[in-house]
C-alpha cells in the first residue's frame, strides 16, 4: 500500500490533498520559490500536534520519503518538498498565542512572520523573529535566525523558551532548559535532525514602534557606504538597538544601473539615532525610512516570490577591502548577466549585515545554541549573494555564475587573511556545508543528541528536510 493509501487509511483522507485538486496545486504554487516545487504524491496538512504524532506513525512504517513544509521559504530544492514521497505541510497549524502570566508567545509553524508580529501586537508584545514578513516558522528558528533586534537579544532561536516535539516514534515532548535540554539546546541552530517541532513558546518584550526602514544610493556611493558598514559593525555593542545591511542590488525593471539600497533600523524607535549619522550623510535617491510598527517594517519589503533563486552565503572579518572586492565582483557579474539573460528577467543582491561578537554573548547567556559563533573571536560581516530568474534555464546560468562568484571571492578571503569559517544555515545554497561550520565541538554535540531522540535515524535516512548531521564528515 502507498504511503497517501496508508494515511487514508489511517483516518487521515480530510487532511490529504492529491495531484488532481485544485488545493494541491494551490498549495505548490506558494512555495516563495518556484524552483522548490517538486509535486509530491500527496500533501498531508496536519491541524495539531497529535495529527503530526499521529501522521508520523503511520508514515515511519511506510516505503518512501518524507518532506516538511513550515513557511516553504527556504530557496533550494528538496529543502521542503519532494517528488515521489508525501510532504508534511505545517502550513494549517497557524496559531498564535499569548500568556500574560508567562509572558511566553506560543506559535505554530504554519504562519508567517508578518502574521506573527500582527498578531501579538493585539497583546501589546514582539518577539525576536524575521526581518521579511514572507518568511516561516520552523526553518528560521531551527536555522538560528538573524532579526533586527539581534543586538539586544542575539539570535531568535536564543529567545525559544521551549520547544514541543515530535519525535520520529510519534511522541510529543517539550524541550526547554529543564525538560530535555540537551534537544533544546540542539534545536537552536541543529535544523531538522531531531523531530518535528510543532510549538516555539518565545520570550516576549513590549512592542514599540521602531524608526527604519530603506534608503537607496547611487553605485558611486558604494565604497563610502563600504566604511560605514565596517564602523557600525565595530561599533555595534555601543549601539544595541540600531542594525544595519547594504546591498549592492540590480533590478532591471526599476532601474538600468546597480544602486546600494541600505536597511537602517533603530528598534528603540529613537528617530536619526546617532548611529546612522555618517549613513545618512550620504546622498539617497529614494528614502522609506520612518516610525512603524515591526509588522509594518516586515511587511513593507517582502522578496518577490514565484522567482528561480539561487543563493550563496559566506562570512569575512570586518574589512572594507572584502566589500569594496565583492561589489566590484558584482558590477562585472550584472554585466555579464545582461548579454545573457533579458534585463528585465534577473535581479541580484549583494549584501552584507554586521556579526559582531555580541550577538554571540547574547547567545552563551541565554543557555547557549549550535552555530558556534562564540568562536569567532572578532567581529565579522555576513555576505549572501542572491540571482533570480524567470526560467530554469535562465536559473542554470545564474547558478554557474553565482558558484563561480562565491568560489573566488572565498580565495580572495582566504589569500588576504579575511576568511571567517562559518556559513549561515538559512542563507547558504545546498552545496554548501553549514553544519560543519558550527565547529567539531558542535558538530558532535548535534550527532549524539539526534542519536538519542531519533536512534533508528528516521530523521536521516527518511524525512529529507533540512541540512543533515549524517552528511557532515565526522
């Protein structure tokens, strides 16, 4: 019997959407990127967590593999989707809750960002989550998760209290920092090697509007806004509230050159906070930036979906000279791209985002996580690289160009003393290796704990969601 057949069975038809029906086809038409649909033999939607436990029982003793589905934003294939196999999609499972006693938020995987933050502002409160209000759950937060207040309160799998699991025989556990730590402690940064989480309790704090928002300059202010890059990222741990990204981007439909658009954000919502003086001394020919709320700011820039993606990511020691090499990498990349491919039919981003040594401390402090950024001793700037297309055939030149581009600007690192050796899980492109990158130390601490909670290896050899511990080289 097939495993759809198997859940039908089982009493699971209502939550079961096949190829032939128009909410299975819907359902795969809102993947954020059109290169992840890979049509599975069936969509199971779960409504609650003895659903999921249920669901896995029934799939663990089946033939064939398993896909996840929280948001369905991460950007490669086979990272939330499968072809011949049944996709667990979360997206159902949407609820977000409020404890004043507690003051814990309790959020499912299936809404999105902007959902979140709109709706704890019914309650008065935030959390730490996403910057695009497109992106899901389950991926950010088991991937780390950069967010604007990472300054204050380091990454936002630093502020989940507990998780509520699924564990590959269908039981459902809590992880926080008495009851099975060591998962907890795994789940922050460990991706999808231990189970199914199907509840984040988060620490909250008072919701208060914030000033920021983008500004975009000429490519000619490109090396000056270069300098302010690397001061702010020095200068970070005495400006906790401000963050910071510039991205030397090409959208042909907006405009026929390379312009550096510019995120600045003061979370305390202190308008022309001193941080950005320099920043803001510098010339913009559009400037978005005022006081809103975190879901208006997450909302207001959303990434197109329905795009080919392509992303590569590295991180480099706080130096202008990496910038200032990665942005004229990528003037010679657009020009290439346009004797390639239609102008209007590809954009780029080139960006990079401060990782000072803070953002670390904040995570040792709060019970520790799995990115072992706490071994980076000195501050360091995150870059990602992202191409999309229209077709996949435009998609395949764009990968070629975007593989070659990371490869040398890596060399150029490594020959000049600017490598850092850690790559962002949520960032990076699938021929990369994140976990490997959280140190030896880490690496082995994600393996015994996925050996505990999963030890016939469910989790690595069926459900392919996320970046595998069994792949990493011991």
């Amino acid at each position: 019997m097939t495993q759809c057949k198997e859940l039908a069975f089982a009493g699971f038809e209502d939550l079961i959407l096949l190829p032939e029906s128009g909410a299975y086809l819907e359902r795969e038409a809102s993947y954020w990127a059109a290169n992840v649909q890979l049509h599975p033999t069936c969509i199971v939607q779960p409504r609650t967590t003895e659903d999921v436990s249920r669901i896995v029982k029934v799939l663990v003793k089946t033939n064939g593999l398993v896909a996840l589905r929280s948001g369905g934003h991460t950007q490669w294939s086979e990272a939330n989707d499968i072809h011949n196999g049944v996709t667990i999609d979360l997206g159902r499972m949407t609820n977000v809750t409020y404890d004043a006693n507690s003051k814990l938020a309790s959020i499912q995987p299936g809404p999105r960002w902007g959902d979140v933050y709109q709706e704890l502002l019914t309650y008065g409160v935030c959390v730490t989550g996403g910057r695009d209000g497109n992106v899901g759950i389950g991926g950010y937060l088991t991937g780390g998760g950069n967010s604007y207040y990472a300054g204050i309160r380091g990454f936002a799998c630093d502020n989940v209290a507990n998780f509520e699991v699924v564990l590959a025989d269908g039981q459902i556990v809590n992880a926080n920092a008495n009851s099975n730590p060591d998962l907890w402690t795994a789940l922050k940064g460990g991706s999808g090697n231990f189970g199914i989480v199907t509840r984040f309790d988060m620490y909250t704090f008072a919701a208060k509007d914030l000033w920021g928002g983008i500004r975009a300059a000429t490519r000619s202010e490109g090396d000056r806004l270069a300098q302010t890059m690397v001061d702010f990222t020095d200068n970070n741990s005495r400006n906790l509230a401000d963050a910071y990204i510039i991205n030397y981007t090409f959208n042909g439909s907006a405009s026929p050159d390379v312009l550096v658009a510019h995120v600045i954000v003061d979370t305390d919502g202190l308008i022309n906070a001193s941080a950005f003086d320099e920043i803001q001394r510098v010339p913009a020919i559009m400037n978005d930036v005022k006081m809103r709320t975190m879901a208006n700011m997450a909302d207001s820039y959303l990434l197109p979906s329905g795009q080919q993606q392509v992303w590569f990511s590295l991180t480099f020691k706080n130096d202008i000279k990496i910038i200032k090499k990665a942005s004229e990498m990528h003037d010679e990349l657009v020009d290439e791209l346009k004797s390639l491919v239609p102008v209007d039919n590809f954009t780029t981003q080139c960006l990079f985002q401060p990782i000072p040594t803070l953002f670390a401390q904040h995570s040792v402090q709060r019970g520790g996580n799995m990115l072992g950024l706490d071994d980076v001793k000195e501050n360091a700037l995150l870059w990602l690289i992202t191409g999309a297309t229209e077709t996949p055939g435009q998609q395949n030149i764009m990968r070629d160009k975007l593989t070659a581009f990371s490869a040398t600007l890596e060399k150029f690192a490594k020959d000049n003393g600017l490598h850092v050796d850690w790559q962002y899980l949520n960032y990076v492109d699938k021929t990369q290796n994140p976990l490997q990158s959280y140190g030896p130390d880490n690496v082995d601490f994600i393996r015994k704990v996925a050996a505990k909670y999963d030890p016939a290896g469910v989790f690595q050899k069926k459900v392919v969601t996320g970046w595998k511990i069994s792949k990493v080289s011991p």
